[in-house]
C-alpha cells in the first residue's frame, strides 16, 4: 500500500497584537531580513556581515569590548554560555533574586556546579546597592549574576553603582538585560558590566532564537585560562588554558570567541537566518536612536498606565523601579476567572497580554509594550478591548475613561 504522507495545513497562523511580556510582534524588515539567501560561515561576504553585527551591537550594548557577538538559541542560551564559561565548578555566585528570572539564574549556576549564594527580597521591589555590597564582602564571590529587568514581576533593578562595587570586592558581574535592553538606559561600559547577555524578542523587536551577548577583557582572561579545542580543528601551534574545561562544547564562550574572531576556528554552523534577523533589528534600533526609543518606551508606558488607572485598576510593585516596556496590573476582585480575561482579549480581539508566576499567579496580569508593539495605536486598541471583556466579566469601567486618560498622555506629550 503507498505510503500518505499527513500534511496539516498551510501554515496561516492569525494576525495576533503580541502585547505580553514577550515575544512580541517582529518588525517588518527584519521578517524580509530573514528571508534572504544564507551564507556559509566561512563566505568572505558572510564573515563580513558577522563583523559588522558585531560592530552593531557594540553600539546597542553601548561598549568597546571586541567580544561582542551572537549565541545562537534563545536569551538563555546566552545566559547559558555566559554562566557556564566563566563559572568553574566550586565558584561562588552571588544571586540577587527580584523574580522568576534570578531563579533561572541560580539553576544555571547550579548546574555549573557552583556554589550559589541566592539573595531574595520581596516580589514587586529592587535591591539597593548597600544590600549588594553587604552580601559581596561576607562571600567573596567569583561573579554576581543578576537581571536588570526582571518581566515576571515588571521590575527594574538600577545598576550604575553595582558594577563599581563588584571590582572593588573583585567580582565579574554579569547582567541578563534580555527583557530590558532598548526599551531602558542600559550603560555596558559606564556602568562597569563586564558581561551582558540579551535576547531578541522583547524590545529588540526580533523572532525568539539568538542571544546577543558582549563582554570585557576582565571575562577574556578567565576564559583563555579555560581554553581548550576539539581535537579535529585544533590548530598546530594551540595552546591549552591551564583551567577546568568549560562543560558545555555549545556554549564554550573561548572557543565561539575564536570563531568569531580573525582566527575564524569552525566551531557550529552560523544560524545564518538568525544572525540577518539581528543584524536588522539593531539597524532598525540604532536608526531611531536608542535614546529616542528609550524616550518611546517611556511615554508610551505612561499612556498605557494612566489609561489602566483611570479604569479603575491597579497597577502592580514600586512605583519608582518599574520597567518601561512591561506593566504589571493587579486583576480585581470582581474578576474571579483572569484567564478568561485573557482568552477573550485573544479570541475575540487577537491582542495577547501576559498571565504570572509563583507568587503573582492569578493575581497579575502583564501588558507589553516593547520594540516595535509601543506605539500609541496598541495602547489605544489595548485600553478598548480591555474595557469591553472586563465589563463582560462583571468589572464595570468608567466608559471611555481609559482611553481617554491615554489620550490625555499624548497630548501633553
Ligand atoms: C524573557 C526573558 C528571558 C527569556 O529567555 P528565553 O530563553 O528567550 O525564553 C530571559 N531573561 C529575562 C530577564 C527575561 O525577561
């Protein structure tokens, strides 16, 4: 009997407006971006283009370190291949926990057989630096990991004053800025970040799958201690780093930066779709300037926050650290099924927002506004169909309250 073949459907899926905590709606050119013929990794014209994405985001990440570059996977493969490069097995790591993402932080670091130091305060606020410092000299830990945006609870940590701190107690501090960078200022060299790690899909506006990351001289010389080749490329003349190997081949950070150096050592065949998709959205970023989509972010927010509160909502944590692209609103209590809340936005408005986690589960729902989603047409769209499902739902709004208030943002600019 002949063999048939089961084929589904075309691939159609509905026009969503992506407005919860990430991913979120692509920017044009970069989809065209993507669809470009790919290179090998060795192309002189692909090499080129490497060199430039590099040369890209080191203006994004705001920095000079020469190792600035793409993981390939999504923005915890970065957080993967900066934790597993630089931590060597017994290492203490020093964890400030403000939601779900330090959590992530300290599994990785698990993994990587350290010896994790977690440091926890309540969900919905930041640490202050003297908390930081405290727990710095009573441990003495090789690397400080911490988010500056964490999205499952809308904070934004400030880390002008962390970096400073950890060179005196000699620590690398790495940052997962993923969910932050664009959207908020973000200072890699000013603010003395020896490593950072991102993702494209918040503000950045890409398809989820690379992980731009960067990081300093400081990480560098850890790294060449821990250097070490595959036998079948390793160059005649190839010194061993005296250090433990790092675990993971994937995410070995001395071997990728070899790669994408001049020695141009194969390591993984570039996601070559991936890397144009980059290439675009740090184009599309640095075009508008990152001070002026900074500036987006803020006002957008802002319009977004007062139209929820002029519906009679509340939004969620401190006040003085939220972050510019995520807002956190409390779901109330008339309200008994917030997942139904969410499913009639999806089904019948085709407008995505955000549930939670861990403590905020059923409590909070998140709304995006990142990249190439803020924009005041969201907010508007957003704030109305809002204000239908929630009437629907037994939460009566001021009619056309929300809107207005948002309105009333823009017009005073
Ligand atoms: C969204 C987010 C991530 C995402 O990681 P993925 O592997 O891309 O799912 C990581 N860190 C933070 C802080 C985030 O907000």
């Amino acid at each position: 009997m002949a063999e048939v073949a089961q084929l589904f459907e075309d691939l159609e899926p509905s026009p969503r407006l992506l407005m919860g905590p990430g991913p979120v709606d692509v920017y044009p050119r970069v989809l065209r971006a993507m669809s470009v013929p790919i290179q090998g990794q060795f192309d002189p014209e692909f090499r080129r283009y490497m060199g430039q994405v590099m040369a890209l985001y080191r203006q994004v990440f705001r920095t000079k370190n020469a190792q600035t570059l793409l993981i390939d996977g999504t923005a915890r493969a970065g957080l993967e291949a900066c934790m597993h490069s630089v931590i060597a097995p017994g290492d203490k790591v020093l964890v400030p926990i403000f939601g779900r993402f330090g959590h992530l932080k300290t599994e990785i670091a698990k993994r990587a057989r350290a010896e994790v130091i977690p440091l926890e305060i309540t969900w919905g606020t930041v640490f202050e630096p003297g908390q930081i410092e405290a727990a710095l000299k009573q441990h003495k830990p090789r690397m400080v990991a911490i988010c500056q945006g964490d999205t499952s609870t809308t904070m934004l940590q400030p880390l002008a004053e962390i970096g400073a701190l950890c060179r005196k107690h000699d620590a690398i501090l790495f940052v997962d800025a993923t969910a932050s960078l664009a959207g908020n200022a973000f200072e890699t060299d000013a603010w003395q970040i020896d490593m950072v790690a991102t993702g494209l899909q918040k503000c950045l506006s890409g398809p989820p799958g690379v992980a731009p990351v960067t990081f300093n001289e400081r990480v560098v010389e850890i790294l060449n201690h821990r250097r070490h080749v595959e036998a079948g490329i390793k160059p005649p003349d190839f010194v061993e780093g005296n250090g433990p190997i790092i675990q993971s081949n994937y995410f070995d950070l001395a071997m990728i930066m070899d790669y994408w150096g001049p020695k141009a050592l194969n390591h993984h065949t570039e996601a070559a779709s991936m890397l144009y998709a980059a290439r675009e959205c740090a184009r599309v970023v640095l075009e508008e300037g990152i001070d002026a989509g900074v500036a987006r972010h803020v006002l957008t927010s802002k319009a977004l926050r007062a139209g929820l509160e002029a519906m009679g909502l509340e939004l969620y944590g401190d006040a003085k650290h939220r972050m510019a692209n995520v807002t956190g609103v409390m779901i109330p209590k008339q309200i008994k099924n917030g997942d139904g809340v969410r499913a009639a936005l999806l089904t019948d408005f085709g407008i995505e927002i955000g549930t939670s986690f861990g403590p905020l589960a059923g409590k909070v729902w998140r709304i995006g506004t990142m990249g190439y989603g803020c924009r005041k047409a969201n907010v508007l769209r957003c704030l109305t169909a809002l204000e239908t499902v929630l009437r629907r739902h037994g939460f009566g709004a001021p009619a056309g309250a929300g809107v207005d208030a948002a309105y009333k943002v823009y017009d005073n600019g």
